[in-house]
C-alpha cells in the first residue's frame, strides 16, 4: 500500500478531529487540587492549587497597579500577588480588593517561588471568591 499526499492528509485529519473530541470530553474534568499551605513545596512549583484561607494583610505595588496579600489557612500563611490584569477583572465585577481583607476566601493560583520565598500567583479575577 502505498501512502499519497492525500492518504497522509485524511490521516492526520482524522487524528486532529479524534484529539480534539478527546479535549473537549476530558478537559471539564480536570478539576485544581485543594491543598493545605503547609503542604505546598517547591515540587508544586508552576501548578495551580486552591486553597481556603483568610487575608490578613494587604499591600500595593507602588505603581498601586499590583496587590501584594498575606493569607493564612490555619496551617501556614504565604504572599498572593495579584497583578494588574487579575484586579482590573475583579473591579469589573464590582468588588474592591481592600474588602477582601479579613475575610475567608478561596484562591485559586498558580505556585511561583520569588526570592526563594514560595508565593501564588492569582490565575484570574474569578479565582478570589469570598466563602462562609
């Protein structure tokens, strides 16, 4: 059997169309591991955790563009930065960022180390939700 230019063509068509279906079945499934702080290493470094804590501290960049939180789950506390993207988005759903302080939330970041000191980063405006 000989393979033509266009054998090859179906052939990767149909391993595109069967990838994608694969995607769109399994990618709703994939849910972010819920952690303690304590159980956070450099291991975890460029994954996305959540976690349930509250925002002690509070601080801005000095171009007052990024934020720079304290939160503490009871196990450990770390930084949580939340770049200017990330607070344009949670502005835009009519929240201020200072009313977070104090209150429990749960995060939902992406584990970064910064001057060797393990951080989260904010993945997005919805990734900060006030719970009970």
């Amino acid at each position: 059997m000989e393979i033509t230019d266009d054998k090859l063509l179906r052939i990767a068509l149909i391993t595109s169309l069967i990838g994608m279906i694969g995607l769109l079945i399994f990618t709703p499934t994939i849910e972010v591991k819920k952690v303690k702080i304590e159980d956070i290493d450099r291991g975890m470094i460029d994954e996305e955790v959540c976690i349930d804590c509250v925002i002690m501290d509070m601080h801005t960049s000095s171009s007052k563009s990024s934020y720079f939180l304290t939160v503490n789950d009871g196990t450990g506390q770390m930084s949580l930065i939340i770049f200017e993207k990330q607070a344009a988005e949670i502005q835009s759903n009519n929240f201020d960022i200072n009313d977070f302080k104090g209150k429990n939330v749960e995060v939902t970041g992406k584990v970064t180390e910064y001057n060797s000191e393990l951080e989260l980063i904010l993945s997005s405006g919805d990734s900060l939700k006030i719970t009970n």
